[in-house]
C-alpha cells in the first residue's frame, strides 16, 4: 500500500530515472505541454540528479516510458513537479502510481507533508489531484527570481505548442452511437458571417480561438462561400450546441479545421460523437489523408480525443503568440493554459 493506503497498479513498472530515458522524457513533456523557455530539461534533470533530497522517477510500460515524476524536499516538507502521462494512457492508473511511490519515498525520509503547486485556472490538473486526495489551502505563494536570466519575460506574449497530426487511413473502430439527446445535425451551406462568429466566439474563446477572429467580415465570408468548405452544426434540443468544419480546400488532403462544443454542453458524451461523425463523413470523401491540429491552448483532453479517435501525431511546433487578451480578441477573465 501506499502512504494514503492505495494499491498501486500491478502491471505498472515504476523505477528511478537513467540517462538513456533523456530524449523520452523531453518528448513526453512536450506531449503534455510541460516544457517551457525558463524550464530546460537539459539543466534542470542533472541539478535534480546532483541533490541528494530529490529524485524523478518514471513509469514504463513494455519498454515505453509513459509517465514521469519529479519531487523533492526542503527538510520540512516535500513538493511535486512534473507529474505527467502520456495522453493515450491517461485514465490507467499510471499517474496514481507514481504519486504513490513518490510519497514513499519522501515518507521514507521522515518528511510528514507534501505539497505541490498549481496554476490558478487549472481546473483539470486541480481535479486529477483532488481525486488523488490533495486539497486546496488557503495560503499565498510569493517568490523572487534568482538568476534573472531565466525569468519569463512579462511582455504580453504566451508561448504555445502546436502539434500536428493525421490520419492516412480510415479508422477501424465500432461506430460510437450517439448520446440519449434530441440530436440534430445540419450542413450551414453559406452561412451568414454573424451566425458563423457567434458559433466560434462561443465554442472557441474559452480556448483562445483567434485566428478567424482577425479577419474582417468580407474575408471571412469569402472563406464560408467556398463549396469546399464545409459547416456542419450539432443541435440538442433545438439549440446550436457545437460545429464541424472540414476544409477541402487542399484535396487529396482534407483538414479538421474546426471541432467543438458550446461550454455547456461538454461533459455530455457530446465530444467523442461528434469527432468520430465528422472522421467518417470525411473519410467518404475518399482524401489521402485528414489532418488537424491542437495546441497547449486547447482543452486539457484535446490531443488524447483526436488520438483516441485515430489520429496520429507527426510534428511539433513551438511559437510565441501576442497575448490576445491584451489586444482586446478576448475577454480577460479567461485564463491560458501553459505550455
């Protein structure tokens, strides 16, 4: 058992981290949107490895490093770092697992405590840790840079991480039926600019959806005329609830240029219904491959969805980005997540 009385996963292989597990350990990172400018791994895992009150450990599965923890104390108490798992294996028990052995290493130190910091606006890290039996308290973090050249510049921008991703076969899965609502689905063939804007200002801002925002409407109603762009809207009960919009517009290749939910209707089993009609209507338009993209700004479970329903990953891209909140493209209360 663990400290909190936990029984880890059996077929879980937890184990200290080597210098062979360098360029997986990067690439996961990246994957989960942990790595930033100010955090290189290349300096920060030799000083972890240098103290003796520190450790990262990882989680394998038949050779494939899956998951990653990095921890530490002070000789009071202990903290978290790091916690990540790879998005096809989230929901396994992997995460459980290496929280589990960490406070057993720390216990095993006599260190009574341990704590661990989140960004404000993280609902879904917050919730992964309530689960796993922290709780917020009411205290104030401050803290002062040391070495000033590794502090973020406050300069209104964000840094980002796109990845990429395809598929360049049509998925072999069962048909997901759909959820027990009034669905209705309908192409918006030319759609007037201001329905379009209220569907992607609703659906995308809380993900900080800018690009079609930038445009004016004469531009972006020649984008809606063309027949190879297709709208399809979701409907529950009569009310707009989601879109799809496919983009032929580089056949033989057709992209996912836009998938989403109004905010109140996710947590629905809406999600995964709709991703798998809008890959197979694709798919019978015969394209060489379907493509879409996500980016650290999306919602937390976006690149694991698109996985799960078939696509696979094949670059990455790292970009800096105006703050749009700043420039008025949206609403301020509206917290980015981090890369």
């Amino acid at each position: 058992m663990g400290p909190a009385g936990r029984h880890p996963r059996r077929d879980v292989n937890i184990r200290r981290y080597r210098d062979a597990d360098f360029a997986a350990v990067v690439a996961l990172w990246d994957a989960c949107g942990l790595t930033v400018p100010y955090n290189d791994p290349a300096r920060d895992i030799p000083f972890l490895r240098d103290s003796p009150n520190a450790q990262l450990f990882v989680a394998d599965e038949d050779g494939r490093l899956v998951g990653t923890i990095m921890l530490g104390h002070d000789g009071h108490r202990g903290w978290l770092y790091r916690l990540a798992v790879a998005p096809d294996c989230r929901g396994r028990g992997f995460g459980r697992a290496l929280v589990d052995e960490a406070e057993r290493w720390l216990a095993a130190r006599g260190v009574a405590k341990v704590n661990l910091m989140i960004r404000g606006g993280n609902a879904a890290v917050r919730d992964v840790y309530a689960r796993l039996g922290f709780a917020v308290e009411p205290r104030i973090v401050m803290s002062r840079w040391l070495d000033e050249s590794r502090r973020p510049a406050d300069d209104g921008r964000i840094d980002v991480v796109i990845t990429y991703l395809e598929m360049t076969a049509p998925p072999t899965r069962p048909t997901v039926p759909p959820p027990p609502a009034k669905l209705t689905l309908l192409h918006a063939e030319n759609p007037p600019v201001a329905f379009y804007r209220y569907l992607y200002d609703n659906v995308g801002e809380p993900w900080f959806w800018i690009d079609r925002r930038k445009l004016d409407d004469e531009a972006l109603a020649a984008i809606l005329a063309d027949p190879l762009v297709e709208l399809y809207v979701l409907y529950v009960g009569g009310v707009p609830a989601g879109y799809v919009e496919l983009d032929r517009r580089s056949e033989p290749d057709i992209n996912l240029a836009y998938f989403g939910l109004m905010p109140e209707f996710t947590g629905r089993g809406l999600g995964p219904w709709l991703l798998n009609w809008a890959v197979d209507a694709a798919w019978q338009r015969r394209p060489r491959r379907l493509t879409v993209d996500t980016c650290t700004l999306d919602h937390p479970k976006a690149l694991a969805v698109y996985q799960r329903a078939g696509f696979v990953p094949n670059r990455q891209e790292r970009k800096t980005i105006d703050d749009p909140r700043r420039i008025g493209l949206i609403r301020p209360q509206f917290e980015p997540r981090r890369p």
